[in-house]
C-alpha cells in the first residue's frame, strides 16, 4: 500500500520596513503568487484579504493549509506582530 502524503501548503506573512508587509502562498516548494500591501490601522483586513485572495485565486481550501509563519523586520512585542500572530492562530 503506498501512502500519498498532501503536498506542503504554507503561507508566509513577511514584514518589510515602512509598513510593507508580504504575504506568499507556496505548496511544497513552488511559489504560486504573492501580495504585498501597506498597511497603517489596518492589518488585520488586508492580511485577512491578502490570504483570501491567495487561496480563492489558486483554488486552495483554508483547511490544507498545513504552516503559516511570519518574519521579516518585526518587533514581536508590538502590536502589528500580535495581529498577524491572531489571524495565523485563526486559520491554522
């Protein structure tokens, strides 16, 4: 019997300097699209909006995504980090 194993489908949530913030969706090793919006008050829409359109575009079900991870230039005690960190916990 030969088990297949799901493909890897991750998303990660890259913060750049000025308020950039990066979000890319892969499965396995292949990138299949990115978006990269500024944010000021608003994260938590555009990081939720970010995801959505990612998924919807590459016709991806929320519930294979098996590793959301954020990083880049990111103080992980302010608040933005917090927010991607809730939004992460909601999906996962």
């Amino acid at each position: 019997m030969v088990h297949h194993s799901k493909p890897l489908v991750s998303i990660a949530v890259n913060f750049k300097p000025d308020h950039r913030v990066s979000v890319a969706l892969d499965v396995g090793k292949e990138p299949l699209g990115s978006v990269d919006f500024l944010f000021d008050n608003n994260l938590e829409t555009l990081l939720i909006a970010a995801i959505d359109k990612l998924l919807k575009k590459n016709r991806i079900d929320p519930s294979s995504l098996n590793k959301v991870k954020i990083g880049g230039v990111i103080d992980k005690n302010s608040l933005a980090y917090r927010i991607a960190r809730t939004v992460v916990r909601a999906i996962e």
